[in-house]
C-alpha cells in the first residue's frame, strides 16, 4: 500500500472534524460540538496564518492526520494561548 501525504484541503474538512471527534472522544471523553470544529477545520484551512492540516492519504482515503495551529483551537474555533496538536 503507498501512503502519500499532502496539504489538506478544503473538501478534507469533513473528514478532519470527525476524526478530530473521535481523538477528543477517545482521549478526553468528550464529544466537540461540530458547530464549532467543522467552521474550526475550515478556518484553518482556509488561513494559514492559523496553522497547517497535513493528510496521510491511502488509495482516496485519508487515514491520517497532523495539524500545527499557531494560537488557534479548531476544536474550540477561536484563538488559544497555547500550541494545538491534533
């Protein structure tokens, strides 16, 4: 299987905020509000000043992901004093 990697794009949105869910239910149990990190997703998509989505991507499906987001909660749709990882 190759696995390339890419900037997200826009259309990758979707796909992020879920899997964005499904970490914060795993590792926080808790469930994001998608009418905060699906705007959240975009946002940083849409302004690379807020940070940066990378997708790991198999055939046409993503399978991974890494954000570096500078000031900005995508989980939370506004700014953060701290680094995000998602």
């Amino acid at each position: 299987m190759t696995i390339d990697i890419r900037s997200a794009t826009i259309a990758d949105a979707g796909t992020i905020a879920d899997y964005n869910n499904r970490l914060a239910e795993e590792t926080e149990a808790r469930s994001l509000d998608p009418l905060l990190v699906g705007p959240g997703v975009e946002a940083i998509i849409a302004d690379a000043s807020k940070g940066r989505y990378w997708v790991a991507v198999a055939g046409d499906k993503i399978i991974g992901q890494i954000a570096v987001a500078y000031e900005w909660s995508d989980w939370r749709r506004k700014p953060t004093k701290n680094w995000v990882w998602t």
